[in-house]
C-alpha cells in the first residue's frame, strides 16, 4: 500500500470513528473533552483533579453553570487560563469568565470597578 493510500485509510478510519462517537451523548461528551484537553494541554488527571476540587462551581461566583448552548444544553464551566502564560487558572461560569475578559484580566480594573461600585 502506498502512502498516499495508507493516509487515506487511515482518514477514513478516523471519519468513521468520529462519526461513530458523535452518534451518542456519551461519545460527544467524550469528543468535547478531547478538545478541551488539547486545547489546555492538559491531561485527564489534571482535569478531573481541577473539576473535582471546583466541585462544579464557578470559582468566582460560586454558582453552577446555567449557560446553554445552541441545542439547549447547559454547558460545562469555562477553563480560565492566563492568556500571556498558558497558565491555567481554574474553572469559572460563562458569565464571570466573560466578566473577567470584558476587563482584559486586570486585577486593577477589576477592583476599580469594585470600588466603584461601592461607591454608588
Ligand atoms: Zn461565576
């Protein structure tokens, strides 16, 4: 077998596990984690050890996640990460993630916006 035919084999091994996954919840959920864990670079280890010491609650907030998705389904939390280092933070909520975000991860705008508040 070539190599061009053996790529293309293997391509179509792949296309059919994949879609063989996404025909179940479960293999769906199991896709999403291996994004997830690409995407941090994270091992399951280190990201179950991270869910369960959060114990499904946002780190901020405090809250169980309420966001949905396109299809209705209530989302897992946001694995925050420092955007200069990579480093990961923790798991937040959509809402205290996008919070954090809308004030570019500045401590300082964070706790101006603190006392601002305070003040009104
Ligand atoms: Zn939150």
């Amino acid at each position: 077998m070539t190599g061009r035919k053996r790529w293309a084999k293997q391509q179509e091994y792949s296309r059919a596990y994949k879609a063989r996954l996404m025909s179940t919840p479960e293999g769906r959920a199991e896709l999403a984690l291996r994004r997830r864990l690409h995407r941090y670079k994270m091992t399951r280890d280190e990201y179950a050890a991270l869910t369960a010491a959060a114990e499904n609650r946002c780190m901020i907030c405090g809250n169980e996640e309420t966001a949905v998705d396109g299809k209705g389904n209530v989302k897992t939390l946001s694995v925050d990460h420092c955007h200069e280092t990579g480093r990961i933070r923790g798991l937040l909520c959509n809402t205290c993630n996008r919070a954090i975000g809308l004030l570019r991860d500045s401590p300082t705008l964070l706790r101006e916006a603190a006392k601002y508040l305070e003040g009104s």
